[in-house]
C-alpha cells in the first residue's frame, strides 16, 4: 500500500550514527518514487546507522534537524 501525506506536508530522508552531533537530510521522498543519492552526496556509512522518513512541512525541516514524527525508521547492517 502507499503511503499517503497530508497535504502541505513531505516526507523527509534522514541518517545519523551514534558518534555524529545531529541528523543529515538526504533529501525529500515522493511516496511510490525511487530516491536516488550520488555516492559522492552520502556521509560515511558506520556501523548502526539510523535512516528514517519523517514527515515535514511541504518543502522539508526549517531547522535542519526534524520536526515531525518519525514515519519510518531502520538501521545499517552488515550482509555477509
């Protein structure tokens, strides 16, 4: 099923690890739409990591950090 936002509102990608002083937006995500980040764009994967979509107002956080709830969440792990 799709996710649904409420108008005027977007979902937002984010990841932090432990060690890092705060979260990093990774962009904003159309539900049902691919999010494609260059290499070159992503901070250092570590061990742990969180990733999370928040919801935000339409054109993302205003204070660079998130506002909303959490809508998903998930952590970096090793495949072997």
């Amino acid at each position: 099923a799709e996710t649904v936002v409420p108008a005027q509102k977007s979902l937002q990608f984010w990841t932090k690890a432990d060690q890092w002083r705060g979260p990093v937006s990774l962009g904003l995500v159309k539900p049902g739409q691919t999010l494609r980040i260059p290499i070159d764009q992503l901070p250092p994967l570590e061990a742990n990591q969180l990733f999370e979509l928040t919801l935000e107002p339409e054109n993302g956080s205003p204070i660079d950090r998130p506002t909303g709830p959490i809508q998903f969440i998930g952590r970096a792990v090793k495949v072997l």
